[in-house]
C-alpha cells in the first residue's frame, strides 16, 4: 500500500511538472499514459551514441513520462543481453543484430523486439600506426598530399599478404559476433577482396576461408589491444577510434558513413514479453527516447556541446571530452593532423533515424546469412517475417503520433506512409543496390559470401 501511496505522489508531481512546462493551453492533450510499471533499469555499453538514454534522463523526459530511470553500464555485449533475457534489465541500448540474431536463435534464444532505433553512422575502423604505414605506400593522395577518401581495404590487402608470407596471422578485433561492427568490418574486406570468413554449425570462430582473422574484443578495450599487438586493426564506435589518435597507437581509415551512407546502428531492445505485459510502459519509453533524439539533432546539432559534456561523465562513457566531441560535433580525425568535416558521423533523428525500418532489419539478417550464421538459404518471405517480429513501428509511430498530438515533436519528423521498407539503398563502397524485398538477388551480386542453397561443410562451402 505504502509503495502505491508513493506512486500516486511521484505521477502527481510529474504530471504538475509536464502541465506546466507545456502550458495550460495544451496541458488537457498532455495526458499521462498509465504506466504500468514505472521503476526501470536500462542497461548500456560505453559508446557515444548511447547518448539518447543518457539526454531522457538528463533533461528529465524520462520523468516527463512518469518513469523512474536507473541506467545501468554493462561489461560487455552478451551481459547486457543476458540481463535484458533475465530481467534484470527492463531494456538497453543494443546492437542492431541482438534482437534479430536472439529471435531466430543464433547464440542465446530469445523474442527481442525493438520500438526505436537509436542513430544512423557512428563507427569506425582503425589500425595500427605500422600497417598504416604500409597501407599508405598504395593510396593515392590529394594535392595537399593527404590521402583521398574514401580508403577501400584494396589498400590493406597487400599488407595482408605480407603478413601471411611472414607467417603472421592478420588479425583484427570487432565487438560482438551480431555487431553491427562485425558486419561492417566484414563488408568492407569482402569489398577489398579480402575474406573475412565464414561460421558455421559446427565452428563458429567465423574464421572459415577467412583471409584476416576477426575475434571479439569489448570496445572500451579497443585501443589498448591494438597497442599491445594482439589485434592489428578493429571496428568500433566512437570514441574509441579517437582515442587511438588521441594515444598515437593508431590511425581511423574509413568511418561507416563512407561503408554505408546513413547505416542504422544501434537499437533500443526490449524482450517482446515486457512490452506485452507493459504496453503503456512501452509508450512511454520510447516517448521520452523520442524527444531525447530530437534534443541532439536539433538546431543543427546546437545540443551537441552539451551532449558531450553529458557523456563525459563517468556514469556515462567516461572518455575525455575532447576525444567526444571529435566526432560528436561534425568533425572525424583521421591520421594525427587530418581532421575532416562528416557532419552525419553521428545522426539520432534527422533521416528518419529513430523509425525501426523493416529493411534494416533484412540487411542484417542478410549479412547473417552471407557469412554463414544462418546456416541455410531462407526464402524473401522468411526474411520480412523476422524483421515484422522484431522491429515495431507500430509502437514506435504510437508514441510518435503522441507527441504530435502533444505539440512536442512535428508531423514532418515522421515517415506516416512508409510500408516499413526504403527505397533501393546505392550508396555502399562497393556500389552493390540493397533492396530489402529481395535479400536473395542481393546475395547473389557479391562475389565473396554465401548465396542461394550454398552451406558451410567444414572447410568448403558447398550446394548452390
């Protein structure tokens, strides 16, 4: 009784709050949604674009919505998943692969949906000052002699084969194996004609064939594996490619953006039972993650000093402010000295960032498929089955058409009409269109990965 005493005065005074800080004359549409829980713990890893939880609390949107927020960081990838399966978390910040790959049964077996994507862009990838040296014989460079961007992997093979006929492994780190980095890494090789590798049911290293050897390390432990040599290059998020320049251990040579122009990153996952049994909780959360997105894009990232100084914070990422703010505030510093206007390293709303498209999720599930975690060809109707049970606009565009409704967000901001799906994608570094209502003709254009009826049969790939 005590408890829902306390609840009733902690609605009752964030009500007054909301009331007032829209006004009178629109207070009777600012309702509250009876939250059906309103305790939350939300886990994240230290990476910059975990930002958007990090403003909800901060600027009290959270609040707004009668939740009381507990962000929580995590050690690593699969522990945050794990606690979000368990319970112990309520939600976190994910990779786009978790709620797909835990859905269909790839690692831990679990319904994850997701109501909100979190950012678009936001990694990089980085080596090591010495095969920076030697990727750089083979660039070409501009007239100020800087090097000419974007720089494809065709540039890193022959390091690679150096490597391999000194009989040193090449071998470079990702953060998870349904990391949006892993894929990225890979489709990035793959398009410089290096093999990143294959998994299968039996080896799920994902070093089958591969050329350069991709192993997990949690990215705040980035940069000093890459110092001590156990890794030669990695793909991360920010800031721990900045960091490697900020230490003088290592040069960033390509960010996603120049991979694949406005990618989808992270995602905000929920198991599929807590939005069920919490539907108006569910609402309010993505509200209140919403308008936080909105904060950080808006004005022509006006907010982003502030988001940086946010984000400092040891409770958040904890990184130096400067090593944030070069890339959270339109800039990305490739070598030492060669710093870059990238605008959209980091966008949380503008695009149409936050809406949960289906096709993302097939591009995912497609990468899935070409690198051997799904085993076996599945058919187009498979994929867009997946990606309808995992990804939810529906919720998503709920809590939208609210803050409409609230006067908060603008009916602009919205793609209303969308199918789910966007148009055919063309601006990838190898120039491959991605039309997510056919990841099975998009298989078939690459020339490395698994296509059609084709499986893993312990060293070879075989069928067709």
């Amino acid at each position: 009784m005590g408890i829902n005493l306390l609840r009733t005065i902690r609605r009752g005074a964030v009500a007054l709050t909301a009331m007032a800080a829209i006004g009178l004359a629109g207070a009777a549409q600012a309702e509250m949604l009876d939250v059906e829980k309103d305790e939350l713990k939300f886990g994240f890893i230290k990476l910059t674009d975990m930002a958007p939880l990090a403003v909800a609390y901060e600027k009290g949107y959270f609040e707004d919505e009668g939740l009381f927020v507990t962000l929580e960081p995590q050690a690593n990838w699969k522990v945050l998943l794990d606690r979000v399966i368990t319970g112990e978390l309520d939600g976190a910040h994910m990779l786009a692969g978790q709620p797909l790959a835990a859905t269909i049964g790839f690692g831990t077996e679990a319904h994850i949906i997701t109501p909100f994507s979190m950012d678009l862009n936001g990694n990089g990838i980085t080596v090591s000052n010495e095969v920076w040296a030697e990727m750089k014989k083979h660039i070409p460079l501009q007239a100020d002699g800087k090097p000419v961007h974007p720089i494809k992997a065709d540039y890193l093979k022959p390091v690679v084969e150096k490597y391999r006929n000194e009989g040193k492994p090449f071998n470079m780190g990702m953060v998870f194996p349904v990391s949006t980095h892993n894929y990225e890494l890979r489709y990035w090789l793959a398009a410089g004609g290096l093999h990143p590798g294959y998994y299968s049911g039996e080896n799920i290293t994902g070093q089958i064939q591969a050329d350069v050897l991709l192993s997990v390390t949690p990215p705040p432990q980035m940069p000093a594996t890459l110092e001590a040599g156990t890794i030669y290059g990695y793909c991360v998020g920010e800031p721990w490619n900045q960091q490697a320049v900020f230490k003088g251990i290592g040069v960033p040579v390509i960010t996603d953006y120049e991979i694949w122009k406005d990618n989808p990153e992270k995602v905000f996952g929920i198991t599929a039972e807590f939005a069920e049994k919490y539907p108006n909780t569910t609402l309010a959360l993505t509200k209140a993650l919403i308008r936080a997105a909105q904060w950080l894009d808006e004005n022509d990232n006006a907010n982003r000093p502030e988001a940086v100084e946010i984000l400092s914070r040891s409770e958040y990422v904890g990184a130096d402010a400067e090593v944030i703010a070069n890339s959270m505030t339109g800039t990305f510093e490739y070598e030492k000295g060669d710093k870059r206007e990238v605008p959209d390293f980091n966008v949380f709303f503008r695009y149409f960032a936050t809406y949960p498209y289906y096709s993302d999720a097939v591009w995912y599930l497609s990468q899935m498929r070409r690198w051997g975690q799904i085993t076996e060809g599945k058919s187009d109707a498979w994929y867009d089955e997946v990606a309808k049970k995992v990804y939810r606009p529906d919720i998503y565009l709920k809590a939208a058409r609210m803050l409409v409704d609230e006067e908060l967000v603008k009916e602009a901001d919205f793609p209303w009409e969308t199918d789910g799906y966007r148009p055919p994608q063309t601006e990838f570094i190898d120039g491959i269109t991605f039309d997510g209502r056919k990841p099975n003709d998009y298989l078939k254009k690459f020339p490395i990965g698994l296509k059609g009826a084709e499986i893993v049969n312990g060293n070879s790939v075989v069928g067709g």
